[in-house]
C-alpha cells in the first residue's frame, strides 16, 4: 500500500508543479476601450463640446482580460489665455469604485466644469490599469463653452434707408435662451429737415425662446426718413437663468 501511495503521489506532484509554473508564464493582453465618449453632462450629448458651471457626461466601454486596478481620467488645456475673472482649470482623479474593479467595466461620470475655466479646446486622457500591469490609454479633445455661445456672425455692412439689411449668427445656451435684444442707436448724428436719427430697441422671443441651439436669422427694416450716417447695432442675448451676453457691431445707413 505503501508503494502504490509513493507511485500515485508522484505524476500528482509533478501536475501540480507544472500547473503552477503554467500560472506564472500566463500573459494579458491589455485592456481594450470600444467606446469612448463625452460631452454635455445634462443631455448626455456625445458631441465633444460642454459649458463651463455645468458638467461633463464621459463614458467608456472597458473590455479587459484581467481586473482593471484603476482608471484615471486627466483633463488640461496648453496656452489658453486666461481672462479676467477665470482661473486656470486642470482635473485630475483616479477611481477605483468596486464597480470598476471587474473584467470588463462600463465607466460613466460626471465631471464639474468651474464657473470660472477659461473656454477653449482642452485634452483629455483616459488611463485603464489593469490586475496584470497592463495600462491602455485613450486620448481625446473636448471644447468648454461660455454658458452663451456665439459663432459664424454674419451682417451686412451697409444698407440704403428704407431696405432692410440681414443679420444671422448661431447661439448655443446651456440655459435655454430667453430672450435676444437687438439695439440699434447713434451718436454725433444731427437729424436733417424731415428726418430722424434712427433708435430701435426689439426684443426677439419666437422662434428662440427656451431653444439651447439655434441660428439667430433676420431681416431689419430701417425708415425711410433716418439720418444718413453709421449706427452702432448691439446684440443682447439672455438666458433662462438670467445670464446675459452683449457684443456690438457698426452698420452704415445710406441715402441710396
């Protein structure tokens, strides 16, 4: 009995020596992002583009063959100019929820933007580190908006009294807008016989009221009888929350 045991406790040794060193000699490919997205936190919007006093909504798919041990997001941004009333924005953080620590996690998370980061084009890097060593890194752009956003503005230069002239331009607001006000005044202009020196002040709320993005596109009459002359032409835009942006321009008005 004796001797049967020494011969069925050896090829048993010998199996468990080799399983052992098979262990060690086991590699990982590292882990594997298949999506990777983010954006505006309150819509969970993919475009890559996000307000400062909002949030960031940032998510990936993480297929790992082993644990993930951490993932560390950084967010930075190279040569913004700094405004007044800003302050530089860089974030940093690393998780490691349970809820990460698996084979294949779905990372989500939301991201506070200070009121005060400048807008611009920031970098973000996204760092899995898995059980076996493993790192896999996913690189990305995100643009951080004013909470009113403004592009491709368009006017004409000049327009003959009694026409109108055009003006477009395209407005995001995290808020929803409120209200666009168009002023339009002059100054050093004196009225000739039969004519006056043109104000206006219109308040645009159809077609704009509570809209997050849309493009601002009218025509304006001028009177027949305004002072020939150049008119200063302001754009106020408000939001629901009571935020507000102005920005001007300049428009000549002739008699034909």
């Amino acid at each position: 009995m004796h001797r049967i045991g020494q011969k069925l406790l050896l090829p048993f040794l010998v199996l468990v020596f080799f399983s052992c060193q098979d262990d060690e000699d086991i590699t990982f490919d590292p882990p594997v992002v298949s999506t990777f997205e983010m954006g505006e936190g309150s819509t969970h919007s993919t475009e890559p583009v996000a307000y400062r006093g909002k949030d960031i909504h940032m998510e990936a798919t993480i297929l790992a063959y082993a644990n993930v041990e951490s993932i560390k997001v950084s967010i930075h941004a190279h040569d913004l100019e700094v405004g007044e009333g800003e302050v530089e924005w860089d974030f940093e953080e690393v998780y490691t929820d349970a809820k990460y620590l698996v084979k294949n996690p779905e990372f989500h998370e939301h991201i506070d933007i200070p009121a005060t980061a400048p807008a611009g084009e920031y970098h973000v890097e996204l760092v899995i580190t898995d059980a076996a060593g493993n790192v896999t890194e996913m690189e990305g752009h995100l643009e951080i908006r004013e909470l009113i956003h403004v592009g491709g503005f368009e006017m004409d230069a000049e327009v003959v009294r009694g026409e109108d002239f055009h003006v477009e331009f395209l407005i995001g607001a995290a808020n929803g807008i409120h209200t666009i006000t168009v002023d339009i005044h002059a100054h050093g202009l004196t009225a000739g016989a039969g004519e006056v020196v043109w104000e206006m002040e219109e308040v645009f709320e159809e077609g704009y009221h509570e809209l997050s993005e849309v493009e601002f596109h009218e025509h304006i009459d001028v009177p027949a009888n305004v002072t020939a002359g150049e008119y200063h032409v302001m754009f106020i835009i408000e939001d629901e929350d009571g935020n507000e942006v102005e920005f001007d321009t300049h428009i000549d008005v002739l008699n034909e």
